[in-house]
C-alpha cells in the first residue's frame, strides 16, 4: 500500500492542499482564498486533519509558500514568511501551527521550487538534470534545478525581480512591485496586466497588443536565465500562462533576443520543445508539495 501525504501549495491569493501519494492516487483535494494567516492557516489544518483519517496515517507534510521565506533552519526565523507586500502576511510564521498540529516530517519550501521538484519527479522535466521553472500569476516566481538540485543559496532566488528593460515610451506603466516598481514582476504579473489595461487578462482578447507586450517583457527574462543557467528546459506556468498565444510569441522573442548565440539545436531549431507549459498542470504547485513531504520523509527530517 503507498504511504500517504499531505501537501500544501500556499498562495498569495488561494491556498490548495492536497492529501495524496502521487498523481494517480490523489485522496482529497480542496482550495481556498487567502484571507488572515489564522483563517487560512486553520482551514489548511482542519483539511489534512479530516482527510487523513480517511486516507490513512500521513508519513508527511509538505508545504511550498509565497514569499519570500526564510529557510536558514539555523535561524529564528525559519518557517517564517518575511518581507512579502501581501498585507497582514509579512512576519507570519507558517511552520509553527503547523508543528504544534502534527508531528509528521516536514518539507517547506517556495511555491514555485515546490512546482519543479513535482514536474522533475512526475511531470515536464522528468529525467532532466538542469532546468528553469517560471511562475506567473499573481506575482512572478523562478525555481533553478542544477544538477538535479533545487538551487536556495543565501535565501531562495527571486527570479521575478530582474530589472529588465523598460522603454517608457512604448509602454509608460511605471509597474507595480512595492519594492522595485518596474522590475519583471512589476510589469508582467496578472495584476499589472489588469492595472495597464484596466480590465483582466481573462477578458482581454488573444490578439490584444496586450498579450505582446507581455511576450515581450517575459521574454527578456527568460533569456537572461538562459543565458546565466543554461537550463535544458523552460517550463512556464501560473494563470497568465493560461493564455495559450503567449507561447509561441515568446519561443520567437526569445529567439530573436537571443540573435542565434546560443547555438544549441533545442533553441535554434526545436524551441516548441524547450519553452513548455508544466506537465502536471494546474495541479504542479499542490502536487510539488506532496513531493517535499516525500522528501522530507525519506530524510525524516523535523520541523
């Protein structure tokens, strides 16, 4: 019988938890808004709390979190989610309710390093040694695997918060991050889309000047990541991604930025098999989780 976990993609907007041992044997699923860390937190507990009885004892939890986070387990802060613009968020520590409510080993991690360990082990990038797995939505989120390994460095990387060009003229959005204005997360998060053009990205048609503008600006970040990483694969996921026009017009900006430099014939000639949507879907963040909690219950590690 394969052992159970449970798994937490928490957003900055929904949270989605999950109580499954892989893709094709998934027990209870359920979402929610984000509203106060006690609510949402709450309700994530009561989920896993109800659920496992159902599906069995739980040999883990797993939790990939908007951020940014601290993951220093040396620090006093760790588990804790830090200087996020998410109002009543920043200071939160995230692990702790969690701790106290089960005594289960523990993986926690970003959201969007959460979404490439579930495509690395079910999903896009299986069998891949070095890729690049790109979340844009509500903010805009980068997870660098390396030789098979998850890249945190000092803290975690912050792949939405490139300076990347930005010509005013074409485009006087000065951007939104709180902290850097017109970073890539500033100008190309579903929020600033909707501020720009005053209505959602749902509602904007496919051949809007919109959805090229925002080619554009993705495209010069993923070609400083290529550049820099020399990933195998770029995975793009999150809402706006749902625009399925974005696809082809960034493979031929970035081919284009790129002005045939990087000679390998995955950019040169098959770039459909390169820049990809994730394997796993909607469900890569969730199910990113329940492999952090396999993860952690291989290496039995503890909060």
């Amino acid at each position: 019988m394969s052992r159970v976990f449970a798994g937490i993609e928490a957003g900055g907007t929904k949270w989605v938890c999950m109580i499954a041992s892989h893709p094709g044997d998934i027990h209870a699923t359920t979402r929610f808004a984000t509203t106060s860390p006690e609510e949402t937190i709450g309700k994530a507990i009561d989920f896993i709390e109800t659920h496992a009885q159902q599906a069995g004892e739980l040999s883990g939890l797993g939790i990939g979190s908007f951020g940014p986070l601290d993951l220093d387990r040396n620090s006093s802060t760790y588990g804790y989610i830090t200087s996020t613009p998410k109002s009543g968020w920043a200071g939160t520590d995230l692990l702790c309710p969690f701790q106290k409510a089960f005594n289960l080993p523990v993986g926690f991690d970003t959201d969007v390093n959460a979404a490439a360990l579930g495509e690395h082990r079910w999903g896009a990038a299986q069998g891949l040694t070095d890729f690049i797995y790109l979340t844009v939505g509500t903010g805009i989120g980068g997870a660098a695997v390396v030789n098979q390994r998850l890249v945190h460095g000092m803290i975690h990387p912050e792949m939405g918060h490139m300076n990347i060009p930005h010509d005013w003229d074409e485009d006087p959005f000065p951007g939104l991050c709180p902290y850097h204005g017109d970073c890539l997360e500033g100008l190309a998060t579903g929020p600033a889309i909707r501020s720009r053009w005053q209505q959602p990205g749902e509602e904007i048609p496919p051949d809007h000047a919109a959805w090229v503008l925002e080619a554009k600006y993705l495209s010069l970040g993923i070609t400083n990541l290529i550049v820099a990483f020399s990933p195998q694969s770029i995975i793009l996921g999150g809402g706006v991604m749902n625009q399925a026009q974005l696809f082809p017009l960034i493979r031929t900006k970035v081919q284009e930025l790129l002005g045939g430099y990087i000679s390998a014939p995955l950019i040169l000639e098959d770039i459909e098999q390169y820049i990809i949507p994730p394997g796993l879907g909607a469900q890569a963040g969730v199910l990113g989780a329940v492999a952090l909690a396999q993860q952690a219950a291989e290496k039995g590690t503890f909060p």
